[in-house]
C-alpha cells in the first residue's frame, strides 16, 4: 500500500453545470464505484486518491463545486487558490451545458488560470443518447478541446466506464508529471468544505435526491 506521507498532492479543480455529473466521476475514480444516488452538491466536496505516475507517488485532490453560482460565491476564491489542473465537464444529453463551457473558461481565466494548467475536456452521459444534436454538439466538443489544446474524452461514469474515468485523471496526472507542475505534500481534506449559513439553509430545504450522473 502506498504511504501517503511521501506523496506530492494535486489539486485538480472540476467544473461544469449543475447535473453534468461532476460528482459521480469523481466518485467513481476514488472510490471504483458509481454511486446509486448523489445529493446535489451544496458548496464544495473534497475527494483523493493516490496513483503512481512514473515511480511517483501522486495525491490527486479533486474538488468538485456545485454548479450553481448562489452556492460558489462565498467559496470561489479558496477554490481557485493552488490548482493544479483542471477538468472542465459537459452533459451529451444537454447542449445547454457544452454552451456554458466558455463561461467557466473565462471564469478560469479570471483567476489567473492560463492554458499553462492542464485541463481535459469530458462529455459526460454518453450511454444516454445517441442522437444527432448529441453528434453535432461532439464535433463542437472536439473542435473546442482543439482550440485550446486539451484531450477530450466522451464517456459515462456508470457501467463499465472505470476504465476510461481513469484514463482522464490519469491523462491530467501524467501531464503534471511531465510539466514538473507539482508541490510537496499540503493539508489532507476530504468530505464537503465548511458551507455558509444561507447554503446550509438551501441543503435543508432540499427533500429529494438527484443523480446527475
């Protein structure tokens, strides 16, 4: 077993709209399961998992914000603070998330995240449709990875989709490793980042569960 003490930790940041399924595929990448249900995430949630890349032992930290800007404004700047790499996340199934992508570039942009970060580009559901505005809207994908120098990848966090769910972090890691992009050791975190008061509100107002996988 790897001693995680030794490790150097990552901080990958993944971005999309609200119900693109940020939280199943980093769930399923630590965890090797996809989960039967997710609560709509409410602030920030926290998930890590040690790989080796190259004889090194890597911490990748994976932060997953909800996708609703009410919940991220009170947290953006701690979550745009030491990133690493970048994971920018679509729903196949709703255009209107691949047209919100340019917004969360900018946003990264903002923070001083320029196209030296690595970054992947997912379209997430992909055993949900089939369907020709999905076609269309995977040629724009791949034009859109192109122009901005970035892998894409079209997948399902469900099912037998472990492999290539790896294959995207791992993607990031090796290319961290390559561009010498890493820290030593910083803070373990895990579970959901301390919410605000008006967030946590909002989370008890919720009565049902939704899976955005």
């Amino acid at each position: 077993m790897m001693d995680s003490l030794s490790c150097r930790t990552v901080k990958v940041i993944v971005l999309g709209d609200s119900g693109v399924g940020k939280t199943c595929l980093t769930h399923r990448f630590c965890t090797g399961n996809f989960p039967s249900k997710t609560e709509a995430t409410i602030g920030v949630d926290f998930r890590e998992r040690v790989v080796e890349v190259e004889g090194e032992k890597l911490k990748l930290q994976l932060w997953d914000t909800a996708g609703q800007e009410r919940f991220r404004k009170s947290m953006v700047q701690h979550y745009y603070r030491d990133v690493h790499a970048i994971l920018f996340v679509y729903d196949v199934t709703n255009t209107a998330t691949f047209r919100s992508l340019p917004v969360w570039m900018e946003e990264c942009r903002q923070h001083s995240l320029g196209h030296d970060v690595p970054r992947v580009l997912v379209g997430n559901k992909a055993d949900l449709t089939a369907s020709s505005a999905s076609s269309m809207t995977l040629e724009q994908a791949r034009r859109l990875a192109d122009v901005h120098g970035m892998p894409f990848y079209l997948c399902s966090a469900k099912g037998d989709g472990k492999q290539q769910v790896d294959a995207i972090f791992m993607t990031l890691a090796h290319r961290l490793k390559r561009q010498g992009r890493l820290r030593r050791k910083g803070p373990s975190v895990a579970g959901s980042f301390k919410l605000p008061a008006k967030a946590k509100v909002e989370r008890e107002k919720q009565e049902k569960w939704a899976c955005s996988c």
